[in-house]
C-alpha cells in the first residue's frame, strides 16, 4: 500500500508518503506559517536534496491540495495519480480514555475526537482539519487515527491517577494520559528487533528526549507509566515547558503578578524549561556551546535537564523491578552524546556502562552504546512514528 501520513499542527502540515510494501519514504516534507503571506511548502527529494515553494495558503485544505499537487507533480512527484494512495493516517494528539488503539476514521470517531478538544486544546482542533481536509479531497480514501496517548492506556490506576479529589477524574477526566506514545511503542519494539530478544520478557526504559520529552516504562511490552501528564507540560524539563513544578508555586506567581489562565499557559509553554532558565535558547545544541563557553547559566540548564532524566530512570527502574534496556531517541536522544553520558554515569549502580568512545561517535543511527559487560543494554534508536502510523493504517484499512 502506499500510505500518506499526515501530522496537521495548528499552522502547519507534515507529510510522508509511504510504501507499506518496502517501508520506504517516496515523499516527505510540509507546509508551515498556513494562514501567513510568507507561508511555504518544503520537501525533499528522493536524491536527499531540498527546496521551497513559497505559496501563501490560507488554510489546512489549500495545503493539502498543495501537497498532493506536488506528489503528483510531473516533474518533482512520485506518484501518477491520486488514485494511487490507498489510504490516509493521521497523527492525533488526545485520545483521552476513548481510544486505546488506532481506529478507522467514521463520524463517529470524528464526534469522539472532537470531544477530547478540552484536554488538547492547541493540537486536536488542528489535528482534525487534516481529517476534515482529506474527507473534502479524497472522499472515498480511507483515513486512520493514530493516538498519542494511545500506548500509555495500559498504566494501572496507581500511576495515572492524580491525587485530587475523585470527582475530578470522574466527571472532567482529570488523570495522566501521557504522550509521544506512537514513539515510545515503536522504538521499544524496534529495540527489540534489534538486539533479537523477546519483548514479552524485556523492561525496557525509553527515553524520547528532545524540545518536547517524556519517559516511559514498559513492562513486558505495555507501558506502566510515562512521565507526561493531562497534558505534555508534566515530567522532565524541556525545551520551552516546565516540567514538574510545585502547583504551589503556580497560584502564589499567578496572585503575585495577577496573571490569568492565559498568561500562566504561556509561562510554563512557551517562556520556561531549558530557554527559561539558560536566557540563551531552547536549541540544546546552542546550550552545548554555551556551556563549552562557560556560561554559568546554560551549566545549570543543562546540569537541570540531565538531572530529571536520571531521576525518571532511576523511578522506572525501581518500578518494574529492575532494567534490561535504556533507549535514547528524539533530537536530543539520538544526537547529543554528552546528554547520553552523563544521564549514565550515574546509573552505575545499577549496573549501566557505556562504551564512551562508540557513545561519542554514535549521532542517529541504532547502536548498542553500552559495554559487553553492561548488565543493562544501552541503545540508541532513532525513532520512526510515521513508519508506526502508516504500518497501523495498512493493518486497519487491509482488513475492510
């Protein structure tokens, strides 16, 4: 099957097409600044190369038809027609507790979508003009939703609940769902592949840590717990998120400077983690540089990032007992290897040691990063969540 993958952000759409036959990327790119003069569409060519088409769209449906005008384009297009995508999937961010695993898109599902915008209020809006675009488009394609928050619908009550009074989770579904779960479920499963073991047997610890990070511990193939909340603002420090925060600390800054829900939103988004407290970026590479300069400022943002890691690892592990594999993915995970090692160092009790000379040259691609005689197995694999949607999307649609 040949699969297009859409993730519809709120000014934004990313696309791959995919061949499910292969599981080879024929087409991939995006559309970003939608509703701006200067928006613009970028892909990449099949020979690695780049380029822009500047086209000012106003809306997610114009983007789409630009997209699909340019995978059939004459010259720069791979496909003929648009009767050869056999199916469409969508990255949806919230599925709440309606859905634990990727489903066929019917009006139904839209309805139920819909219904979760409360939890997700930046993401789901925008996630459905993608669905509401490709059903104006291409009517008769069959279209897939794949959740975020899907995998971590395994966790127990004791770790997603919060302790708040009951009726909260009740009656507004105030608990933690967690998120990046389609990058969780696919690296802990590729590792698997990877080092030929049987995930049925594996605690696996992964780490998905870049601008936006969570952690998750999987227990014999289902997570158990995740470091994200009701929303992607709980767990580690992140590029421009908080984090874990003291709720305290939160209502005496909102009555000390008379902020609004409004403005605390922006604080812990948008104005906080590693740019917050570096004043320099959110961009880890430039902290990196920064710290080489010996700034004193971008040592604690980093010295604050690494530390919530080691702290989540070091959680999990107790958790399941114990851990057989510690996986690196995202941005920050799969390139940045000083990250990598002093998030280790400290874990040697545990019985984790890496290799620092193949942990150093080792920048997005799957390597075992630890020693032979690590107890744990150390790996990095770059995460792949497109390849995880189309891969649900043929299993859904095949069997209409």
């Amino acid at each position: 099957m040949k699969i297009l993958v859409l993730n519809s952000g709120s000014s934004s759409v990313k696309y791959k097409l995919i061949d499910t036959a292969t599981e080879r990327t024929m087409a991939e790119g995006g559309v970003e600044k939608i509703g701006l003069p200067d928006g613009f569409l970028k892909f990449k060519r099949a020979d690695g190369s780049k380029d822009i088409i500047e086209l000012g769209l106003t809306d997610h449906e114009g983007s789409i038809r630009a997209i699909l005008s340019l995978l059939t384009d004459a010259k720069e297009g791979c496909i003929s027609g648009y009767d050869e995508i056999d199916a469409v999937g969508h990255r949806v961010v919230h599925g709440a507790e309606k859905f634990t695993q990727s489903v066929l898109i019917t009006d139904e599902v839209k309805e139920m979508v819909r219904q979760c915008y409360d939890l997700a209020p930046l993401h789901n809006p925008a996630n459905m003009t993608g669905i509401e675009a490709i059903s104006a488009i291409l009517p008769d394609v069959p279209q897939v939703g794949v959740f975020d928050t899907a995998f971590h619908q395994t966790m127990p009550p004791k770790a997603y609940m919060y302790a708040l009074p009951y009726k909260y989770y009740k009656e507004d579904g105030v608990r933690r769902y967690g998120f990046h779960g389609t990058s969780h479920r696919y690296v802990a499963g590729r590792v698997c592949e990877f080092l030929g073991v049987d995930p049925a047997e594996q605690r696996i610890i992964t780490c998905h840590v870049g601008n936006g990070g969570s952690i998750t511990a999987v227990y014999h193939g289902k997570s158990i717990d995740t470091s994200m909340g009701l929303t992607p603002t709980e767990g580690l420090m992140m590029g421009t998120r908080v984090g874990d925060v003291d709720p305290g600390a939160l209502t005496y800054l909102m009555g000390k400077h008379n902020m609004s829900v409004d403005d605390l939103q922006r604080v812990i988004n948008k104005e906080s983690g590693v740019a917050g407290v570096s004043e320099i970026s959110s961009d880890m590479r430039e902290i990196e540089a920064a710290v080489a300069a010996g700034n004193e400022r971008a040592i604690l943002a980093l010295d604050m990032y690494e530390h919530r890691i080691i702290k989540y690892v070091g959680a999990y592990a107790a958790e399941m007992g114990g851990v057989d594999i510690i996986v690196f993915t995202g941005g920050v995970g799969e390139n940045q290897t000083g990250v990598r090692e002093n998030v280790c160092a400290p874990l040697a009790f545990m019985g984790v040691e890496i290799d620092k000379e193949l942990n150093a040259r080792t920048r997005g691609t799957e390597t075992v990063i630890s020693t032979a005689a690590s107890r744990v197995k150390v790996c990095v694999i770059p995460t792949d969540e497109e390849l995880m949607i189309a891969r649900d999307t043929q299993d859904i649609v095949s069997r209409l």
